[in-house]
C-alpha cells in the first residue's frame, strides 16, 4: 500500500510539471493581462514599466524557474484580476464544483446500474430497447445544447398548441406537452457555510432545488454511456459458465443477476468511472457557463478572457490533482472489490 500511494504520488508530481510547462508555453497566445488590467488608460510606456516591474518580459525558463520555486513553497501567483493569491481563488470556486459533479455523480449511479442491468436481463423487452434509443441521443446531443433544453422547459416554460384546442383530446394533449417553468436557472440558491472557504447548497431546500437543472445536465453527457456499458458487460458476465452454474443449482435470479453477476460487471465500469468523473470536471465548463454556477469552470473560462496566466496555470494545476486523486481512489476501490488484484503490481 505504501509503495503504491509514493508510486502516486510521484505521478502527481509529474502531471503537475507537465501541466505547468504546457501553461507556461501557451501564455504567450492567451493575450496581453496588462491590457485587461488597466485599460486604454495607461500609456505603452507605462505598460512597459509595468512588465518589468511584474516580470513579464523576463525569459520563459526565467519565468517558469521563478512560479516553480514559489510553487514549492506552495504559492502559485496572485490573480492578476481578483488581486487575490490564485489558490485561494481556486478554493473559493471548488465547493461549488465539487457538489455539482458529486450531484452528477448521484444521479449517474442510481439510474445506470437498474436501467444497464434490466436492459441486459430482458434485451428485447420495449422498454429497454427504449432506453438503449434514448441513450443514442444522449450520447449525440451536446451537453451545453442540453443545458439550453432543459432551461427552455423547466426554467422559461413552453406553451403547446399544436392540437385543436377546441377539443377535449387537443386540450389534453397540449396541456400533457406544455411547461409552466419556474424552476431556477442560475446560482446557487441559499447556502450554509460549512467551513473555511466551503460553502454548501446540499443542506437547504434551496440550494437543492437550484442544483437540480445544472446536475442533470451534467449527467446527460455521461449516463447514456454508463448504461451501454453496464449492459454490454452484464450481457458478457451472463454467459458465463459459473452463471450457468448457479442457475441449474437452482439459486434465485435476483441473487444471481443482481450479487454474482452485477459484482463482475462492476468491475470495469469502476475503472471508466475514475476516468470519466475526471472528465466531468472538465465537462463543468460548458454547464457553468449556461447556468451561471459560481464553480470552477466558469472562472476558468473568465480567466482566459482576462488573461489572467496565473490563474489559469493554478485551475488546470488543480484539475490534474483531482485526476491523479480519483484515479488513486478508484484503484484502491477496484483493489477492495477484486481482491485478487494487487495494488503494487506484485501477483496474487
């Protein structure tokens, strides 16, 4: 275990370096942060003394060996907007991040595992060739357009008319496909402090009811896969010669569809989850930016407009410490639910 944890904690070590060299290279073509910060005020000549003065124009390997050294010391720059050390602006948007990808996450796990099962267990039945439809154009459809879809029904509201409203079937009918809206689109909603910088929106009504549009939204990228996945794999672990086994030993088939066969099946999906939770970090971009939510994402997306370098170096530094870290749990989950499998590499 000790030996695994130092192996990830070298490979956190190296993705940091990675990402900072890239962050550094690219800065160039991200725009002038002078510009942004003081405006058609300032004269040329004063901006000029102000890159000196701020480094700007000192040589790359200059630049990159000075934000290293005080990167160490665990200082990654001030944000050239916010005035503010970059890292404390990270934490002040991460709570905001974290709960929407955890709620994503929720909604993920509890309809992928029945719907991939059932559609596995009974593959003609309508409703899962329903499902397996549906999950296409989930899949297909961008999430930012999902977003818009989604704020359109639920938020703004859609009045059909399409049927004679005349009629009682057409009043039905128009009244069964139409939308009053209401629910917000924006925000957090109400939140408790929890601690430090962290804020939470989990534990009032509020702050639930704000995070329900954006969670689902987020999901809808990710849900359609996981359900194909699950499917696939519990269509394969069915055909195995213990399944079969256990059924002409007479044991129930919920134990084995949902004990035996589902532990199995969980086994890569477990592996893609780490992979794709990362992603939907990633991901947060778009639906923080359609529903305003104060995460990460949308203050990523503002930084680059501003360019403000050391901000952006310290999101995408964060983001590949939160992928270093839920790969790390998802091994030692993996390790949990397959103990056959050794976590240093040595063999069972």
């Amino acid at each position: 275990m000790i030996a695994f944890l130092i192996k990830r904690l070298m490979h956190a070590v190296l993705v940091m370096f990675v990402i900072s060299i890239i962050s550094f290279a690219i800065q160039d073509n991200l725009g002038d942060p002078l510009r942004e910060m003081t405006g058609q005020a300032v004269s040329e000549a004063q901006r000029e003394v102000m890159r000196d003065e701020m480094g700007l124009n000192d040589p790359f390997i200059t630049q990159y060996l000075r934000f290293a050294g005080n990167a160490l010391q665990g200082d990654l720059g001030n944000s050239y907007f916010y005035k503010q050390p970059a890292t404390e602006v990270i934490l002040k948007h991460l709570p905001a991040t974290l709960e929407l990808v955890m709620a994503s996450s929720l909604i993920i796990i509890l309809l992928s595992a029945p719907i991939g099962v059932f559609a596995a267990i009974r593959p003609r039945n309508w409703l899962s060739r329903l499902f397996m439809g549906t999950s296409i154009i989930g899949i297909s459809v961008p999430v930012f357009l999902t977003a818009i879809v989604l704020i359109q029904l639920f938020a703004i509201g859609v009045t059909v008319d399409w049927f004679p409203g005349d009629t009682t079937w057409g009043s039905v009918l128009n009244g069964m496909l139409s939308t009053d809206g209401g629910m917000p689109s924006y925000g957090r909603g109400e939140l408790v402090h929890v601690a430090g910088t962290w804020s939470s929106g989990f534990f009032t009504a509020d702050g639930l009811w704000h995070l329900v549009l954006p969670a689902i939204s987020l999901a809808s990228i990710m849900l359609p896969l996981f359900i194909r996945l699950i499917r696939a794999e519990m269509m394969e672990v069915l055909q195995s010669d213990y399944i079969k086994f256990a059924r002409a030993k007479g044991i129930g088939l919920k134990r084995i569809y949902f004990l035996h066969a589902l532990k199995n099946t969980m086994l890569p999906v477990i592996t893609v989850g780490g992979v794709q939770i990362g992603t939907m970090v990633a991901y947060t971009i778009l639906t923080e930016t359609v529903f305003q939510w104060p995460g990460m994402g949308l203050m990523f997306l503002e930084a680059i407009t501003r360019s403000d370098i050391p901000l952006i170096v310290a999101y995408l530094m964060m983001v590949g410490v939160i992928f270093v870290i839920t790969n790390t749990l998802v091994d030692l989950i993996y390790g949990l639910v397959n103990p056959t499998v050794k976590l240093a590499g040595k063999p069972a």
